[in-house]
C-alpha cells in the first residue's frame, strides 16, 4: 500500500461518520471562499491563520479564551448561588 494512502487509511478509520461529514463540509467551503472574488489571502484577518471559523465568529487568543471562560464560569456560578427561585426573601436567616 503506498503511505499516503496508508497515512489516509489510518486517520479515516479513527474518525466517526459525523465528523467526516463535518471535515467534508468544512473542505468545501473553504474551497468556496477561496475561489470567491472578495477573497483576500494576504488579509489582516488572516495574519494568525489562513481560515476564520466561517461563521463570522472572532478567533480569539488563549488569553481571551481563558478570561472569558472564568468570567462565564464566575457567572455561572453566581446565579447558582443568588439566583436561587426557591429561597424565600422575606424570611429572615434566624427564623426557622
């Protein structure tokens, strides 16, 4: 078996149906954007990889990710904590 073929046989059994489906769809619209006239390939956009998300969504640094996580995070768990619909406001902490 020559290896690229080998190599694609390797990975192409480790990979699910899904996402094979979503790799193949993803190949494709990249393809796409590449072919389109608006396309930029030297674009400031592109400075930290050639491809966005195609969603429109922006990339962001691990910095980001990271602060962005612990603030979900911190909110998350403040509405766990203060959000609670059972506890009852009018009733004082000493009051059984």
């Amino acid at each position: 078996m020559p290896p690229a073929l080998a190599i694609r046989h390797t990975y192409t059994k480790r990979i699910n149906r899904q996402w094979m489906k979503k790799a193949m769809h993803e190949s494709a619209r990249r393809v796409v954007e590449a072919c389109s006239p608006e396309y930029k390939p030297q674009s400031q956009n592109k400075r930290l990889g050639p491809w966005g998300s195609g969603l429109g969504i922006k990339t962001l640094t691990m910095d980001e990710w990271l602060e962005k996580y612990d603030e979900d995070r911190m909110d998350r768990l403040d509405k766990e904590m203060f959000d609670n619909d059972d506890y009852d406001d009018s009733r004082r902490v000493w009051e059984y």
